[in-house]
C-alpha cells in the first residue's frame, strides 16, 4: 500500500513536471519570447517639434527656439542630492530651495524616469559648461523647444497659447507624457493634434547594463504647421487704431466667403506669459481687469446688438407678405403699450416711414410695429437661420452662442410668460437678445451675397488649402428682396440723414453698413429729456455698433466694429472703419481704377 502511494506521487510529479514544460515550450512559448525580447528591445521615443504657424503672407507667428531643460536622477537621498543641487549651482545659478522641494515633491519609487528639474535653459547659458555637466551621473540635459509669440499681444487671441499637458490630458493623449507641451487656447488648442504631431522612435536591442548594442529601425517623429488667412500687417494697422483711439471692444474684417484676414480685440494680453507658466501675481492681473484683456470679444463677447439687426429683421418682416417695402407707417417719437411708452432714439419721431427710411434713419417706432406685426416666435425662428442665436462655426475654441429669445426659452429660464413689450425690445436689438460680433459680421456677409458663411481662420495645412464653406439658408424670395436691403444699408452710408454718412470718408468706393447703439443701462419713464451719450458714465454709454460690407456693388469684405460704450456707432467707428477699407486697397485685397 505505501508503495503504490509514493509511486502514485512520483507520477503526480512527473506529471506536472511535464506539463509545465509543455506550457513553456508550447502553450505560452510566444508569451514568453515576447517577455525575453522586452528584456533585450528598447523602444527609444523621438518628440516631434510642434509645428509653425505663419499668417497669409507667410510670416512665422508661433515657432519654437531651441533650449535645453536639466533633469535629475530619481530616488537620490537628502546629502547626495544637494551634493547634485550644489554642483549645479556651481555653473547655473538657480534657486536651490525650489530645486530641492520641486524634487521631493516628483520623486517616488514608483518613477525611474529622470525628473525634470529646469526647464528653458538658453544655448549661451549652458553650452560653456555642458560637457561638464553630462559629466555628472545623476545629471541629464535634453533638448527642449520654447514656443515663440513674436507679435505678442497682437494676435495672442487668435493663436493662444501652449503650456504643460496635465494628467486628465496625458491621459487622453499618451504621448503627451513624452511632449509635454499641448494647446490650451486660440489657434494651439484648435489644431493641436496637427500641431503636435506624432512621436517618433527608434527601437535598439540593449545588453543588460541598459547599453545599447545594436539599432534595429528609426521612425521620424511628423508634424504639421499652419497658414492662417490672418494679415499680420492688417492686423498690426487695426489694433494700433484701437490703442491710438483708447477705445475698447473689437473689429473683425472678413471677406464675404467667410475667411478671416483680421480680428483684434482690445485691450489684449501677452500669450508668451504662459508659455513658461505664468506667475499669480500677473494672472489675478489679468482676470481682474474691469477691461477683460483675456476675453475673445469677437467670438465669446456676448452683447445686445441694438440696430445692427434691423436689416435682419427688416428681410423678415418683407418677405412674410404682412407689410410691403414702400408702405409707409407713421413713427412718432414713441409707441404706447398699455401704461408704458417705448420712445425712439429720435424724440421727434421720423414722420410716415418705409423700410429703405427705416433702415437709413434707424427709426425704432418702424421696428417696434414690426414687432408687434410678426410676433417674437416667428422673428426668433428667423433670426436664428439668418447666424444670430447659434455658433458661426468658426475654427477657434469657447465661441459662445448668444440668445435670440422667444416665448418657449423666457418660460425655461424665468418661469414666467411673455409680454408684448418684450417683443418691442427684441425688434430693436434690446431687452433679452444677445450677439457676438462674429455674429453681426456673418449676417452683414448675408445681407452682401445671400450666402450665410462659416467664418473661418485656417487657410491651410502644409501645402493642403483649406477651402472656406457657405450654407443656403435663404428662400427665393428673400433672395429677390435683398436688394431692397441693401439700399436702406446703402443709404445708411452715403444718403443724407444716413446715421454714418457724415462718418464714412472712403474716396474709392461706396460701402454699406448699419450703425447701432445698444444700450446698456435703462432708461427710466420718468425721464423726459435723455442725456447724451458723452455726458454719461463710461460704463453707462451704450455700446456702439457699426457693420458694414464693401464695394457696394461688388461685395469683398465685410468689417464690423464694435466699440464698448463707445455712444453712437456713426461717430464711434466710422472713421476707424473708414481707414481700414483704405487699408484694404493699400494691401492689394480690394482693387481700385
């Protein structure tokens, strides 16, 4: 019996002898050369130098300089490691504090990675002392890039800026952990993916002391850069009228396809502070200015477009069949709505009106009957199709969407029902509506062409042109009353009583626009005589608006103004709007005899 028991283990042994060599040999042989050939193959990563973006005329707007960043050995003890902080110290003057508390604060036993310690070391300060430094075993110096704004401020909201890749974006892009660098606003974080490009590698057999014996194969890092259709010299010419001015707010200038060759907001920042990290001191700065430096006014700056609508709203009102173009209403200087009277921005009124008059003289009574004629659902609906209330769909991040309001929306927000009066406002641009003026700028190339475009930064990537798009929302027979359009938006220029004619100085062509001034502090009841805009508090003066679109009979461009309480459009932007067009002939974009 004990013999058969100890021969019954003996097999039971053998047995499971060969079934792990079995298991070795031939069940998980490739398994198991995969795990021998890790130990022998290295992979070693390339990072891709983040591609260049230059603007129209190919002028660099975003590149990279060369600097270098010095990493230390991890899971050095307290005396070995300010023996290493020291020895640094001896040729870079750092701060040796920081560098050992930035240490600890990185040092795990679960890294074995260097820890990168400096970063945008400049050629001149290190390359006297580098072959020394490489000297040292717990030292290490890369190569790294630094990320270049040249024009500063002047474009830094359209570029953006770049900085380090935090965990939540490691993890969603894992080779981040290797380019540390990614796009966190403008232009940068649109195209980052392009910008940032693909790793490259090489992969080595090396010997167990980690030395590398042989190199098997090498893949090129890729990357992309960028053309936009942003003029930097356009771009300069406008934000030097801002600072000359010491008017605040934003112009954009695009042609009527939607590409965008200028957009300058003021007051703006400086995008290389965030490059390197910027300090608290400089980012309560900024976030605190009353002036909003780090807004994108053009495309997040959400206002209400007072007159600039008109037009809009006229094509709706004519091609609903409710009114015709040449029937004249009577516009006193107010209209009364139960116990409240909605007063025109001309105490006076404007006598019996049609539309070319309405759109010319900006008379409110007109509007506020077309208000009530139309009702708010069916000029929400409309306005909507024609690019207010919804994003353009422009190339640049946080664009915001703005509010054409309507009954259904007031009663989600407010709980409450709608009031006749509500409609008046929104006829004339006030009460609830808010644009951005990207908006305005989209619907004035409507007005030009007929054409709704999709605004549009990028020109090209590489040698591949970006063709800009434009969407059909028109009927027919709104198509066949733009005209009527734009001959009130053609008297509004150049007819005398046009609210920007005495404004508009351009020898070569005629342009057409629509000048608004939206108010942004209410009015009493109980004030008979309004004061003037420049005797108003600055915060209180109404925004000042003017959009327009040029050659008249041969639409090119379209330029939008908007001036932060800057009183009356006509007064506030018609010179600066005057110049620019006279820009555009200087630079070759508009074509003179």
């Amino acid at each position: 019996m004990k013999q058969k028991i100890i021969l019954t283990i003996i097999f039971l042994l053998y047995l499971l002898i060969i079934i792990r060599v079995s298991d070795l040999s031939v069940i998980n042989h490739k398994l198991y050369t995969n795990l021998a050939n890790n130990n022998i193959h290295k992979k070693i990563h390339i990072k891709p130098i983040r591609g260049v973006i230059y603007d129209t005329n190919h002028n660099p707007i975003a590149y990279n300089e060369l600097r270098f960043a010095l990493l230390i050995k991890p899971h050095l003890k307290d005396v070995e490691l300010n023996k290493t902080i020291n020895f640094i110290n001896n040729y870079i003057k750092i701060d040796k504090n920081k560098i050992f508390q930035d240490y600890k604060k990185q040092n795990s036993w679960y890294n074995h990675q260097y820890i990168n310690m400096i970063d945008y070391i400049k050629y001149n300060d290190i390359y006297s002392y580098f072959p020394i430094l490489i000297q040292n075993k717990n030292i290490k110096i890369e190569s790294d890039y630094l990320r270049i704004y040249p024009q500063k401020e002047i474009l830094s909201h359209i570029l953006g800026y770049v900085g380090k890749a935090n965990q939540k974006q490691i993890y969603q892009n894992p080779q981040l952990k290797y380019i540390k660098i990614t796009g966190k606003s403008g232009i940068e974080k649109e195209y980052n993916k392009e910008l940032t490009g693909k790793l490259g590698y090489i992969n080595v057999i090396v010997n167990a002391k980690n030395k590398i014996i042989k190199k098997i194969n090498k893949v090129k890092p890729s990357t992309h850069n960028l053309t936009l259709n942003i003029d930097v010299n356009l771009q300069k010419f406008i934000f030097n009228l801002f600072k000359k001015s010491h008017k605040k707010g934003t112009i954009i200038v695009m042609d009527t396809k939607g590409r965008i060759i200028s957009m300058v907001n003021y007051p703006s920042y400086n995008n290389n502070l965030f490059v390197k990290g910027i300090s608290v001191k400089e980012w309560q700065k900024l976030i605190h200015n009353n002036f909003k430096p780090f807004l994108n006014k053009a495309i997040a700056g959400l206002y209400p477009p007072g007159s600039v609508v008109k037009p809009a709203i006229g094509l709706v009102a004519i091609a609903s069949g409710k009114i015709s173009p040449y029937k004249k209403l009577w516009c006193p200087g107010y209209i009364e709505i139960g116990n409240r009277k909605f007063r025109d921005w001309r105490a006076a009124g404007h006598g019996w009106t049609d539309i070319f008059k309405a759109i010319k003289r900006s008379a409110d009574t007109y509007f506020y009957q077309i208000g009530l004629l139309l009702g708010i659902d069916y000029i929400s609906e409309n306005l909507k199709k024609m690019g207010f209330g919804k994003k353009t769909g422009i190339d640049l991040p946080n664009e915001r969407s703005g509010i054409i309001p309507n009954k259904k929306w007031k009663l989600k927000r407010y709980h409450q029902n709608w009031f006749i009066g509500e409609t008046l406002n929104s006829a004339i641009g006030q009460g609830y509506v808010l644009v951005t003026p990207l908006q305005v700028a989209v619907n004035t190339a409507l007005m030009a062409t007929g054409k709704l475009p999709i605004p549009q930064i990028i020109k090209s990537i590489d040698t591949k042109i970006i063709m800009p798009k434009q969407k059909d929302v028109l009927t027919n027979k709104e198509k066949k009353l733009l005209p009527i359009i734009r001959k009130g938006m053609w008297e509004v220029c150049n007819s005398p009583g046009g609210t920007a004619t005495n404004h508009i100085k351009i020898p070569y062509f005629q342009i057409a626009g629509k000048t608004g001034t939206a108010q942004v502090h209410s009015i009493p009841q109980d004030v008979k005589k309004r004061k003037k805009e420049d005797e108003l508090a600055y915060w209180k003066r109404s925004h000042a608006w003017l959009t327009t679109y040029g050659p008249y009979r041969h639409p090119k461009f379209v330029v939008t103004a908007m001036i932060e309480h800057g009183g009356h459009g006509g007064s506030a932007a018609g010179l600066i709007i005057s110049k620019i067009y006279k820009k555009l002939v200087e630079l070759h974009y508009i074509k003179v005899k």
